[in-house]
C-alpha cells in the first residue's frame, strides 16, 4: 500500500508539467493535495486506503434555496445516469450542503495518463454541472435532464 502512495505521490509532481491548466498544487497532507486550475475550480485529490483507490473530489457550488429540491432530484437522477458511464457521482457535503463531484481510480491501474483523462473529465463534468447549480435563474426545463442519453451527458 505505501508503495502505491509512494507512486500517487510522484504521479502528483508530474501533474503541474503535464496539464498547463494547473496554476497551484498544495500538498496539504502526505496523502492529499489540493489542485487548483486556470479556470477557478479546485479540485481535491486523496489516497485512502481500503479498498487502495484515488479519490477526486471539486465542490461545484449550493443550489439556491428557492430551486433546492428540484436540484436534490436532479442530483439523484445524474447519479443513476451516469453508472456505467463515468466514473463520477455527485453528492452533498455536510453541512453546508454544497454540491461536490466525486470521481474514484483503483490504485493498482493508476498511471499519468489515466490520473490525467481522470482530472480532465472530472473538470469537464464539474463545469457543465455547476453551470447548472450555480445559475439562479435556472428553469425546470435545464434541470430535467431524465430523457438525456448517455452520449449527451458526456458532451459536456
């Protein structure tokens, strides 16, 4: 296990040179790091250890008070859409109840290609769903999104 931290460890060093969208890189921990990009997003990367996996993680904003509960819908829909088709879920953080993207890579098949098509789907999907979240003047026609296929939800 700590070989497999040892590499997260440098596949990390190598992110900065290999995605120009990178502007910051914090160690905050030995096992996480908060990455922060060119377009305004963070994004949280973790090492935990049973099952040994990667964890993702980008708060993308807090539903207006006034469309909460269509977005909660919304959310559990997204999640049951994207099974099998990506590698995100979206959920809730306490207690703040902002909406975060989730994303999870096995440890035994990480590499720098896989850690970045991981970050970069990660990114695509968090901007197409905090457009959604954050736009106040969002209408039942946006967030009804149970009749999108799931082709349409990976042109982010």
């Amino acid at each position: 296990m700590t070989n497999q931290l040892s590499d997260l460890q440098y596949l990390i060093r190598q992110l900065g040179p290999s995605l120009p969208e990178i502007s910051t890189i914090i160690e905050e921990d030995l096992d996480s790091w908060q990455i922060n990009f060119d377009t305004g997003l963070s994004l949280q990367i973790s090492w935990q250890e049973n099952p040994a996996r990667v964890l993702l993680c980008c708060a993308i904003g807090k539903p207006v008070e006034s469309q909460r509960e269509k977005i909660f819908a919304w959310l559990l829909n997204m999640n049951l859409l994207l099974q099998g088709v990506a590698n995100v879920k979206l959920a809730l953080s306490s207690p703040e109840d902002d909406v975060i993207l989730i994303g999870e890579l096995e440890a035994n098949v990480l590499s720098l290609e896989m850690l970045q098509e991981e970050i970069t789907n990660c990114l695509r999907f968090a901007a197409k769903f905090s457009e959604l979240i954050n736009d106040p003047e969002i209408d039942s026609e946006k967030i009804n999104l149970t009749h999108a296929t799931n082709g349409e939800l990976l042109r982010a």
